[in-house]
C-alpha cells in the first residue's frame, strides 16, 4: 500500500506523550500514529453499523402488500408450478 505523507501539528503534551509512547513500545512515532488511527477507525466504523435487531426495528411496517409476506411469497412459488 503506498503511503501519503502528512503533516500534524500537536500540543506539547501531547507530543512528549506520543514521544514517550513510541520508546516505550520500541516503535517510531509513526508507526504508533498509524496504529492508533487505525483502531479509531475500526471503533467508529463498527459503531456506525446498525445491528440486526435495530435493522429489523428500522423496517417494521414498511411491507406495501395489506396480506401478509409470507402468504404473498407462497402465491408467488405457487405460479411457478
């Protein structure tokens, strides 16, 4: 994957605790910034999904048809004999 170079600028305590961070896990500063943008985007990215229960409370009602859905998918198989 290639990698774009960008510039941040930090406040003072945050970059001694970035510098910090980096020798005490024996990595360079960049490499702890690459990992921690990525756990950010792997948290926010799971929050935004919705799961299967908020799925099915999002489409309740929304069936068009007034009978209901699994008698209309039986007619439809019926027609195909």
């Amino acid at each position: 994957m290639k990698k774009k170079r960008t510039i941040i600028s930090l406040d003072a305590a945050d970059k001694r605790w970035l510098d910090q961070k980096a020798k005490d896990t024996h990595q360079t500063m960049t490499q702890v910034v690459r990992e921690a943008i990525a756990e950010y985007r792997t948290k926010t990215e799971e929050k935004e999904k919705p799961s299967f229960k908020e799925l099915l409370e999002r489409t309740r009602g929304i069936w068009p048809h007034q009978e209901d859905a699994l008698e209309y998918v039986r007619k439809l198989r019926d027609e195909w004999r």
